[in-house]
C-alpha cells in the first residue's frame, strides 16, 4: 500500500479498478522497465458535498515511493489535467489528498477549499482542492 494511503483504502481501490472504464473514467498507468510505477485517472463527478456543479474529480493518484522525485507525479497531473480539459472543456477540475501531497498540487494551481481531520483515515486529513 503507498505510503500516504490508508490500508482500510485498499478495498476501496479494489472496487475502483474492477468498475467498468465507462463508469469509473479514464485511468492511466506510468510504466519503467515494464513494471507500473504511478497511475491515476479522471472522472466526471456530480456536485456533492465540496461542490455545487458538476466536476472532473482526479482519481486514485500515486507514483511509487522509490520514483518520488523523478518528476513522474508533474507528467501524470499534467496528463490527467489536459485528459480533463479535453474531455470535459469548461468543466471544474478538483482533487481530494492529504497533508502529505497538498502543497505538490499547490505548485500547479490548486487551491485547497475545505479541509476535514481524519478523513482518510487516523493521521490522514483531507484537502479538498480545487484548480483556479
């Protein structure tokens, strides 16, 4: 399990990866030396409870503790932004993450807009972030 997840999350990515591609979006992977290394997707949520419009969510984001660094998390949000921007023109882009990775999506214009203790599990606090 990556570092800033929670196990009680694993499940829950499980259930993600087996929905149809119709209904979950698209997702991508970053392959080194055959071997997936990050992976991420988008999706068009309805409004909800940060929201009050329709939205392209980010989903299940993560490139592999030993590759952070490498500048593999800037290519697969600048890939997941242009597929959002391409998808769905005009559409809010947002993104839910921790304490953890907030301020690497600060670098590319998010901005958080509500945050909750614990969200993700104990120690992981949710930032809900939008980009602006």
């Amino acid at each position: 399990m990556p570092l800033y997840f929670a196990q009680e999350e694993l499940p829950l990515f499980d259930a993600f990866l087996d929905r149809d591609a119709t209904v979950r979006g698209p997702y991508s992977l970053i392959l080194k030396h055959n071997e997936i290394v990050g992976c991420g997707g988008i999706a068009l949520n309805e409004p909800g409870k940060y929201t009050n419009e329709p939205h392209v969510i980010m989903t299940w984001g993560m490139v592999d503790n030993k590759h952070h660094k490498e500048g593999l998390g800037k290519q697969l949000l600048l890939h997941r932004i242009q597929q959002a921007q391409e998808h769905y023109p005009g559409i809010k882009i947002a993104l839910g993450t921790t304490q953890h990775t907030y301020p690497f999506f600060e670098k590319y214009g998010f901005k958080t807009v509500a945050y909750e203790k614990d969200h993700w599990g104990k120690d992981l606090d949710l930032y809900q972030m939008e980009l602006l």
